[in-house]
C-alpha cells in the first residue's frame, strides 16, 4: 500500500506537524494568544496526544514552524491522515483564525491553500468556516 490513510496511535510524531501548522496558523495575523494555544492543546488531544505530551508536542511544533521553509513541510503527513482526523484539524484552524472574530486575508489565503493541499473539498471547508463563523458571532 502506498498510502497509510490511519496513523499509529503510538507514533505521535505527525503531531509535531499538526502542531506546527496549527501555531503557524495562529502566529499568522502576529497576535499568538493564550486562547488559540487551548485550541491548539484541545485537537492535538482529540488526535491522540495523552495530556502530559501536549507542551512538549507545542514546543516541538514552535521549533519544527521556525526551522520550515513552507507549510508542506507541515502538510505532507497531514494530507494521509484519515477524513475525520484531517475534518478536526481543518476545524481547529477555522476556531483558531475566527478567535479573534475576523479573518484576515492572510489567514483566509492560508485556508484557501491548506484546502487543496489536504485534499478537502471546497464546500466542506465553506460549511465549516460557515458553522465556526456563526459560533464566534
């Protein structure tokens, strides 16, 4: 098989990327807040981190952001992960631009990108900026 679509709940070391693309995601509009950190903590946890691994998975993924040229080196272990896993991560992103109530042109760019590059479907990233815009109103 040429492509694992389910990651071994043991190798946590996609959860570095996750964490990156996630604090790149925050870091974008140069306001990185306490609120966007717990949004980051709460998916690295639904995707399998244990609670005593989520700082060290947040310093990883600060030190993996500032040594990448460009959000594929994030990406490639992302886009083989399974529907429902890369749904959370698209979703987390939405609720870490949307924290602050406004999406910038940066972030949406960010979006508009991450979307082909984790093979989700424009409708299904539309529904979700639409349900975590309406949450955050």
């Amino acid at each position: 098989m040429f492509f694992n679509k389910t990651k071994d709940k043991k190798d946590n070391s996609y959860l570095i990327k996750v964490s990156a693309l996630l604090i790149h995601a925050a870091k974008i509009d140069e306001k990185y807040t306490n609120e966007e950190e717990e949004i980051i903590k709460k998916t690295l946890y639904s995707l399998g981190a244990n609670q005593n691994e989520l700082k060290t998975l947040i310093t990883k993924g600060k030190e993996s952001l500032n040594n990448a040229n460009q959000i594929l080196d994030f990406t490639r272990e992302i886009k083989n992960l399974g529907e429902t896993d890369k749904i959370k991560i698209i979703t987390s992103l939405w609720r870490i631009i949307y924290s602050n109530k406004i999406a910038d042109m940066y972030e949406t760019n960010l979006m508009r990108r991450l979307s082909g590059l984790l093979y989700i479907d424009n409708k299904t990233m539309g529904e979700i900026k639409e349900q975590i815009k309406k949450e955050n109103l």
